[in-house]
C-alpha cells in the first residue's frame, strides 16, 4: 500500500478540503486515515468533516484516537468511523501494553471480505474473532494477555465511569484554561491557536534564550515534573504539557506554573 500524504501547516487543523483535492488526483485511494489529537502540536482535527469525506466517496476511514479517546468527544458510530485505533495509556489512564482496536461494519466487512489474509498471525483481527467465538468461555484471545495491563485498565475505566465522561472532559477544560491562562500571563506563547488545542495537552514556544531539552531538565531535576520537547523541526524550541489522565489535578498544574516561574527567573539572571 502506498500512502497519499495530506499535508498541512503544522500550527494548523487538517482541512477536510485537502482531502476532497488528494482524492480527485488519485482514482486509486481506498481509505482515509487520520490522527485525532496531533499529539506533536496538541491540535485537534475534525474527524467528524474527514469521516464524512471519506463516506460520500464510499471509503473507509480510519482514526488514531491514542491521544484523544476519553480526552475529548469522540463518536466512532455517530461520525462515521470505520476503524479506530487508542492505548491504553494516554487518556484513559491506564499503563502502557494495550492497542486497543474498535471496528465498526463498514470495517469489519472489508476485514471479513478481503482475499489476502493479513502476514502477522499476532495482527489478523478475524483470528482475534475466532477465539472470542470459539474460546469465549475459558480463553478469548489468541495470545495470553498482559494480565497486570488490562487489571491497570480495568481500574482506570471504573474510575472514569464513575466519575462519568462529561465531568471529566468538564475537569480537562477547567486544567486547560488555567494551564493556558498561566503560561500567558507568564509570557510563554503556545503554539497554535488555543481553539484548536485539544484539552489534554499543550504545546508551547520556548522562550528566547532556552531550550526544550534546558526547561525539561530543569523541572525534572528541581521539580521532579517531567514534561517533552517537541517533535521534528520543533524539537528544540517547543514543549509539550500533557495533562491527562484521571490523576492530574489542579495542584500538578500549578506546580508545572511554579517551575515555568522559576526557569524564566533563572534565565533573567
Ligand atoms: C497520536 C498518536 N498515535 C500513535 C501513537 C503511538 O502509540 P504507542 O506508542 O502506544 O504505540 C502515539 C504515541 O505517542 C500518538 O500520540
């Protein structure tokens, strides 16, 4: 298979427009994949305009939501998504261990009707099926689990169902804006516009004079808080704040501001 990029400035959504232009120059496309959350840029893209591309030519669409799934709203059936992908480490809050994988019909008849079956054994989700069928009572996976994994996830799951999906989104957008209003009053730039940052992360610039590798070192070592740098091109001169999950709370934020506080201190010395 051979992707089609579609490419788009990286302070900026994908458009769903650019996917319509990639589709008329190529007649040989048969599906759309996307990411939710760019986790390089904490933008969110809508998924919801690129499913809808993606339907009217009778395509699939596929969807990363590892950064996104229980960070923001995401409806796979309402929207239109075929084949959506997470982990079960970012926003759900687990451990890392798990891909976790939701098809919908769509998806699941281009699985069950293709000809060449898949060359990873560990890959093939119709024999992921065939053991969820045939061996439901006693071993429904064709591999044994990460045991302790999928408890961490069970556990974060009942923890994010009681608290409810709504509240926690609500708590996501309470810790964005006050993380954002923060850097801002502090001087600190963020990368893209604050309405297109998804409520679980933040990107932002450096300030002149530092380094994402200086200010990560630094909350690490005098604040036991670790944050990344960026990706690509803006490895250096961005950082990236992730603050999901259902233990980050209003203290976590203001500790990360205290930092930030104190780098731009060190800095003016
Ligand atoms: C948007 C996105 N997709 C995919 C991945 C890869 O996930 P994993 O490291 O669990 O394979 C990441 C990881 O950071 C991500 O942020």
């Amino acid at each position: 298979m051979i992707p089609v990029p579609v490419e788009v400035d990286p302070s900026q959504p994908l458009d769903p427009a650019a996917f319509e232009r990639a589709l008329a120059s190529d007649a040989q496309i048969v599906g759309i994949a996307a990411v939710h959350l760019e986790t390089s840029t904490s933008i969110l893209n809508p998924v919801r305009e690129i499913a809808a591309v993606a339907h009217k030519h009778n395509l699939l669409c596929l969807i990363d939501a590892v950064a996104s799934l229980a960070g923001t709203d995401l409806r796979m059936d309402e929207w239109g998504i075929d084949v959506c992908t997470s982990a079960s480490q970012k926003g759900l809050g687990g451990v890392p261990g798990l891909a976790i994988v939701a098809v919908g019909p769509r998806g699941w008849e281009r699985i069950v009707n293709q000809a060449e079956r898949p060359r990873s054994w560990y890959l093939d989700l119709r024999r992921w099926q065939w053991y969820a069928e045939n061996w439901g009572d006693w071993h429904p996976f064709p591999v044994t689990m990460p045991t302790s994994v999928v408890l961490a996830l069970r556990a974060a799951l009942q923890s994010l169902l009681k608290e409810g999906l709504e509240a926690r989104f609500k708590h996501y957008n309470v810790l964005a804006a006050r993380l954002r209003n923060g850097l801002k009053s502090m001087g600190f730039t963020l990368f893209a516009d604050e309405s297109l940052m998804a409520p679980v992360l933040t990107a932002v610039n450096c300030p002149p004079g530092s380094t994402s590798e200086q200010i990560g070192r630094y909350l690490e070592t005098e604040h036991n808080i670790k944050i990344t740098t960026g990706f690509g091109p803006y490895k250096n001169t961005v950082i990236r704040i992730g603050h999901m999950g259902g233990a980050i709370n209003e203290a976590d934020i203001d500790g990360l501001l205290a930092g930030l506080a104190e780098w731009n201190k060190v800095l003016q010395r």
